[in-house]
C-alpha cells in the first residue's frame, strides 16, 4: 500500500513544484526526468512486489475507513466545478456548467450526507491492477521525459503562442496520478472523483495554446467527458440508493444473474464509451490534436481514453447476452470499422494515429462487449500493446515535425534516407501495428477466434473488414518512408536527447512484447480472466475445441485465445521476417545493373524528373491514394455519427427502462 500512495500522490506534488520552476531551466528539466523515473521505477517495483510477496487470487483489498479522504475529494471535486465554471463563463459555453453541476452536485451531496459511507474497502489490486500500473507508469513516464525537449522545440517554432510550459508539464504528472488513482480504486465515487480529474485535464490540455480553434476543441473534449460523468454518476446513485453497493467488486457479484445490475452496469458503460472516444464521441479525441504531441500520446496511449476501456474490461463479466453488452460490442465494432475506413482518406500523421487509436479502442471496447473471457484476453492484450506502440508511434511524429514543420504523411517521402533513427523508430511502430506475428496482430488474431467461437457474427465481420482497411494505411505510410529518389540526402538528427530517452526505451519495449506475450498471458491476463469471470461461468456454454484453445467448463480451465500450434507458426514468421531482409541485402549486393524508373516521360536520368512531350522537364511526385470520393470523412463521417447516435439512444432507452422496472 505504501508503493501504490506513492504512485498516487507524488506525481501530484512533483506537479505542484514543476508548475513553479522557472522555465527552460537545466532544474526544472532535471526535476522533470528524475520526478518521472521515480514514478517508472515505482511502477515496475509495486509490479514485483505484489507478484512475489502477494495473492492476488481474488486481489488484495485496502482502506476501509477513509472520512477524511473523503472530505479532501468532495473539496477538490467542489473546486474542479469551480474551475470549470469559470472557463464557461469566461468563453461563454454556458451549456458545459449545466453538466458540470449534474455530475458534481450528486457526488457532494452522497459525501457530505453520509449516505455513501462505507466500511468497504477502497483500494482493490489484482492482475489487471498491476497491468494498467505498469502501462500508465512506464508509457506514462516517459512521455513525460519526452515533453520537456518537445515543448521546448515546440515554443521555438510557434513563437506566437504564450510560453507555459511549466504549467504543460505540471498537467501531465496530475494526468498521471489521477489515473494511478482512478485503476487502483474499488469504490465507484472514488473512481468517479479521479475519473473527473482526466477530463478537466484533458480540457486544459488541449487548450493549451488558446487558439479559438483550441478553445472550440478543448470544450468539445470536456461537454463530452462530462456527459459520460453524468452517466458514471447516475450509476453511483443507483448503485447506493437501490442496490445498497458502493464498489465495483460488489457490482460484479451480480455476475450470475446480470439483469438486475443492468442499469448501472448501461450507464458506466455510457461513460466509458465517451470516454474511450468510441462513435459519436470520436470527436474529441480528434479534436485533441491540436494539442502538442505529448498530450496526444498520453491521451490516447496510457490515460485518458484507456480509463474507459479499462472499466470496460472490469464490467465485462455482466456484459455477455445482456443488452449492455449488445450496445457496446456493436458501438466497439462499428467503431473500428469505420475509424479504420477514414484513417485510409487522411494524411496528416497525427490525424491518421488519432483515427488508428479510435479504431484500436473499438476493437477493445467490443472485446469487452462479448463477455467472454477469451475476448477479455484478447482485449487486455489489445490494450498493452496498443498503449506502448501508438505512443512511441505520436512521439516520433512529434520529432518529425519539430524537425521539417511538417507531420503530413506524404512530406516524409524518402524519410529512411533523410532521417533513419526516426525512419527505423517508426518502421517498428507500424510493425507493431499491423504485421503478423508482432503484438496487435497476435491480439486481433486471438479476438477473431473469441468471435467465432462466442458466436458473435457482426463482431467477425467488423473485425475482418476492419483489419483489411487497418492494414492498407499502415502499409500506404510505410511505403512513404521507404520511396527513396536519387540524390536524397541525410539531414542533421535536431531531435532532442531527451526526446530519445522516451522513444527508444519504447521501441525495445514493443519488441521484446513480441517475444515474451507467451509469458504475460500466462503470468498475469489469464489468471485474471479466471477470477473475474469465475462468477458467471456457468453462463457459459462448453466449446468444443483442441488442447491449448480457450474452453470454459469450469473457473479454472486455460483461457489463452492462442493454441501451442499457432505459437510455433508466428515463431516461424518472426524468423522469416528476420531473414527477408538480409536476403534482400545480398540480393541487392550481386545485382549491380540499376534500371531507371518510368515516369510518363523521358527520364532525364537521377529518377526524379522528366521530359514531357514538349520536351520540358518536370520533377515527379509520388503520392499514396486516399480515396477520398469513396468514404472520405465528408462521406462516411456524418452517417456513421448519426447512425451510432440513433443506436446508442435506442439502446440507452430500452435498458434504462429495463433497469429501472425489473
């Protein structure tokens, strides 16, 4: 318990002393590194800790007796309200206090009335604690090391915006203790307290530059986010005035019998849908990109929007052949579809990883959605590998940027001459992405097979298109990099050293994942899938399948979505991936004849320009197709907005009314 206050609590302080330091100072940046290695180094030892000295059969359980905590939290969320009240009348959107008051108001009167005490305890750690620790402190951390070379950069080039730094900086530590607090809380008001933190954070955030663009996003962000914490609150009412239940683990007793939990299990699922920016609440998370890089990464790698999957995961055992469970699988799967169909029609790279992520969070919230244990495999699985890639993926983006003034896709042309470590960097990160048999395609894999198995048909069909349509851009931006003319050259590294420390500790983490995910399922996702679905097996009905495939007969059976037989198979694709390219270098070695390329013209002999048909030169340009006239977010984006929007609303009617009058 010592280890985890600490993971909580000092990111708040090292925020408060940063927020003070002097800018572009050698101490603040000292205080910033040392600040994030000692909450890394924390992580990684609570993980340890509680794997060798603790049971976490059923998790370990802490503070039972927590009033004073409790009143210090209903200050704070008073002056959360407080501060969001005065944005809104100072940029007049009125309408975002209105939503601030629904959620705020109801939290105040359950603590200082009293009604919400109790002798529960607080504090829960089990594996998927110990996960989400690892992945908000590790990846968390060094995004944190990353911003203070960034922002540096970043104030050299917009010189037009108000130097606060020190103020960015800040944010990121209370992002991250806020969400240490909010995985390793039982209580829902407790949760609900930190799950308010990172929206107002986000808002801050992304608002940063205080642009009227950055304003309109920031707001966008925050009605949202609200909204979902009107959901999160309504739940908690409920869940103490009707069901007598403060916690989660208690809401999850109800497992073997879900329909009488169907109303707070909806509306915690409602909050966690906006804020996991699942459809119609994509836009936020778009919106989010008018931030500088480091508050893209930590948003939509190790923060914000893993906090709703990650309750999604939690309320998964109440989910399958429910209708919550229904709402949110649909909404995760035609998520990923669609996000995946308009990353295809976008260049700008941020845009591209923000649509990624979008579609990525899909797949997990539908993971979710089955409740099925296998499916909460491979969701989990999703979660870690998504987290550790798309950040280093925005943070190599964000380098590029400060380094060309350009994040455009089609601007990184030749990019593996001109800019190798970051070409190499990001080659691992579209790897990891995309390509058989590294980590996130191992997962979709495993999620393919829950489906099928679970029975689940659209999720199969949303999965193989949309995996079709993941591939073709991640492919399209590799191909970018890769396209080299003659004569390109290589310019001077301007990344910064600090920047380094993030991205390569990330880089070797998604590759050693690659090689020890056997282990993490063993160790650590599969004992948690058996706890948490021990509840509701029998829900279940016995799948008929071969030795090392899921089966579910009882609480203790293996339910790993990956057969030893496909181990041995994505063990020989690594190795042939490993071999083609020393292959392809002693090819290109013996093969000395270069044949120059055909450009609808004469060639004028260095493959970058040619002779028309009047005989003028012309330079070439390669550029990628985006098939903007098919489904380009002019297209498809509206619809599928208005289609979740009308599914969800119905969904939302059907199972409140059902939850209420059971």
């Amino acid at each position: 318990m010592p280890v985890l206050a600490f993971l909580i609590l000092f990111p708040f302080a090292a925020a408060f002393i940063i927020f003070f330091m002097k800018k572009d100072s050698k101490i603040r940046t000292f205080a910033v590194i040392l600040s994030a290695l000692a909450e890394l180094a924390a992580s990684i030892f609570f993980a340890v800790d509680n794997f060798m000295n603790h049971d976490m059969t059923m998790g370990t359980f802490y503070l039972s007796k927590t009033h004073i905590a409790d009143e210090v939290m209903a200050s704070v969320e008073f002056c959360l309200m407080l501060l969001v009240f005065s944005q809104a009348i100072r940029f007049r959107k009125f309408y975002v206090m209105i939503l601030s008051a629904l959620g705020t108001l109801p939290a105040l009167y359950l603590d200082f009335t009293g009604i919400s005490e109790t002798t529960a305890s607080h504090i829960k750690v089990d594996h998927l604690t110990v996960i989400m620790v690892l992945v908000v402190g590790i990846v968390g951390s060094l995004i944190c090391m990353y911003a203070v070379g960034y922002i540096r950069d970043y104030h050299h080039h917009h010189t037009e915006f108000k130097d606060r730094s020190g103020y960015f900086l800040a944010l990121l530590f209370v992002f991250l203790g806020a969400m240490m607090g909010l995985i390793s809380s039982d209580n829902l008001s407790w949760m609900y307290f930190f799950w308010e933190i990172t929206s107002v954070c986000s808002f801050l955030l992304i608002g940063y530059s205080q642009t009227r663009e950055a304003v309109t996003n920031s707001f966008r962000a925050l009605w949202m986010n609200l909204l979902g914490g009107c959901g999160f609150m309504a739940a908690i009412v409920f869940c103490v005035g009707v069901m007598e239940i403060t916690n989660i683990s208690q809401l999850l007793l109800f497992a073997a019998l879900p329909s009488m939990a169907i109303f707070p299990v909806v509306m915690l699922s409602f909050a966690a849908l906006t804020k996991s920016a699942q459809l119609p609440f994509s836009g936020w998370l778009l919106g989010a990109m008018v931030a500088p890089t480091p508050t893209s990464a930590l948003l939509h790698s190790a923060t914000m929007v893993k906090a709703g999957v990650y309750l999604l995961l939690r309320l998964s055992p109440l989910m399958y052949g429910t209708h919550a469970g229904i709402m949110v699988s649909v909404i995760g799967g035609f998520t990923f579809f669609a996000a995946s169909l308009l990353a295809i029609t976008v260049s700008d790279g941020k845009k591209v990883l923000a649509y990624s992520t979008i579609s990525n969070l899909g797949l997990i919230t539908a993971a979710a959605g089955c409740g099925m244990p296998q499916a909460v495999w491979a969701g989990i699985m999703l979660l870690i590998f998504h987290a550790v890639t798309k950040s280093m993926m925005f943070m190599s983006v964000g380098a590029y940027e400060n380094s060309t003034g350009s994040r455009d896709v089609e601007d990184m042309h030749g990019m593996i001459v001109r800019y190798p470590r970051l070409a190499f960097v990001m080659t691992i990160g579209i790897f990891g992405m995309s390509v058989v048999p590294m980590g996130m395609c191992v997962a979709k894999w495993a999620a393919l097979k829950a489906f099928i198995d679970s029975g689940y048909v659209y999720l199969t069909l949303f999965l193989c298109f949309g995996s079709a349509s993941t591939l073709f851009y991640w492919i399209k931006w590799l191909g970018k990099i890769f396209s080299v003319s003659k004569g390109s050259d290589k310019h001077e590294d301007t990344v910064h050293g600090s920047e380094w420390t993030a991205i390569c500790p990330l880089a070797c983490i998604a590759i050693i994942l690659c090689l020890v995910y056997p282990l993490i399922s063993s160790l650590v996702v599969i004992p948690y899938t058996q706890n948490a679905f021990s509840g509701s097996v029998n829900r279940f009905v016995t799948s008929e399948s071969s030795e090392g495939v899921f089966s579910l007969a009882s609480g203790t059976d293996n339910v790993a979505a990956i057969s030893t037989e496909d181990f041995i198979i994505m063990g020989v694709m690594l190795i042939c991936m490993c071999v083609l390219p020393l292959m392809m270098k002693y090819v290109n070695s013996v093969q000395e004849r270069r044949v120059l390329a055909y450009m609808s013209g004469f060639n004028t002999g260095d493959d970058r320009s040619f002779y028309d048909s009047f005989g003028e030169a012309k330079g070439q340009y390669l550029a990628n197709w985006y098939m903007r006239d098919f489904f380009g977010e002019k297209k498809l984006l509206m619809p599928s907005l208005m289609l979740t929007t009308v599914f969800l609303l119905v969904m939302l009617t059907v199972c409140t009314v059902g939850g209420l009058f059971i």
